[in-house]
C-alpha cells in the first residue's frame, strides 16, 4: 500500500536541493538530497539519506486540478497556488520522515500547504515537526527488531488500531 502526501504552493517557490538540505540540517537532522540536480521539479522521485539511512520516494508536479478533482475537500484551502507537488511511499520509516522534513521546508519557503490526502488530514508546521521524532523513532525499532523466526506468537493478543501511527505501524510490519 503506498501512502500520499501533498504540497500545494507557486512553483516559483519552490527551494532548491540546497536550500532544502540547509534549512532540515539547520533543523538538527543529518540530511542529504543524494540526487545530483539542484532543481527537484526535473526529477521524478527523491533519493535521500536521515540519519544514515537512505530511502527513495516518488514525487509528482502537477496542476493543482488534477489533485483536487479527486479531493473536493482541498479545494477552500487554495488560492494562488500554480503547483502540486505529490510525495509517494510505501512502508518506510525514512520515506516518512524525509518527506515530513521536506514538506517543512515547503511550508516555510514557499508559504505551502500540505495534505495527507489518505486521510484528508491538512498538515501544520507543528504537526509535521512533531511526526519526524516518531518516523525516526519507529525506523530505529524496526532497524533492532528480531528477525520473524525470533517473534512470539501473537495470535491472542488484542490491539485495537485507530489513529494515524497505528495505521503508519500497521503498514510497516
């Protein structure tokens, strides 16, 4: 199952690969764009390294309509943004958290906003500074988990799913 995130923002401002890169290590992550173009819109994914770890994401720009024909509910929320930029990853922890980061950015240089239209949730600054912790934190858990045959059964145990994590943890089992 993949997951997607959306930023809605004018395509002239979109930050570079170094300005990106600058403004999340300014944040304290240990974070490098490995692709070589400084313009992120020729490319049509994202390799990234977050602490060490390296992941690949897609990413998409498109027309604002062509998002917000399948999501009505976006469409209040715009107003002069000319780009969508899609973010496109599946169960990966680092995807997660590099995409969150760089969503930061997009916010706080191109005045973006940000949707996980999964959910139909509207990301904020603060939401998206709050996740990285917890994308971090559960790529740290997965990174040290005991192999399948090292695992308990767990067929009695009962857990009940509702929120955002626990859909995100679900997926990357």
């Amino acid at each position: 199952m993949s997951m997607t995130q959306v930023a809605f923002l004018k395509k002239s401002d979109i930050p570079t690969r170094t300005e990106i890169e600058a403004t999340i290590q300014g944040l304290g992550y240990d974070f490098k764009i490995l692709d070589d173009s400084e313009n992120i819109t020729e490319l049509d994914g994202l390799s990234c390294s977050i602490n060490g770890h390296e992941t690949f994401f897609e990413t998409y720009f498109e027309q604002p309509s062509e998002i917000t024909k399948d999501c009505e509910w976006v469409k209040p929320d715009l107003t002069n943004q000319d780009t969508a930029i899609s973010f496109i990853w599946g169960a990966d922890f680092a995807a997660g958290a590099c995409i969150g980061l760089i969503s930061i950015v997009l916010i706080d240089k191109g005045q973006a906003l940000v949707y996980y239209l999964d959910d139909e949730m509207k990301y904020s600054r603060e939401m998206l500074i709050a996740d990285t912790p917890q994308f971090l934190n559960e790529l740290a858990k997965q990174n040290r988990a005991p192999s399948s045959t090292d695992k308990k059964s767990t067929k009695n145990v009962k857990t009940e799913k509702n929120s955002f994590w626990d859909k995100l943890k679900d997926l990357f089992k």
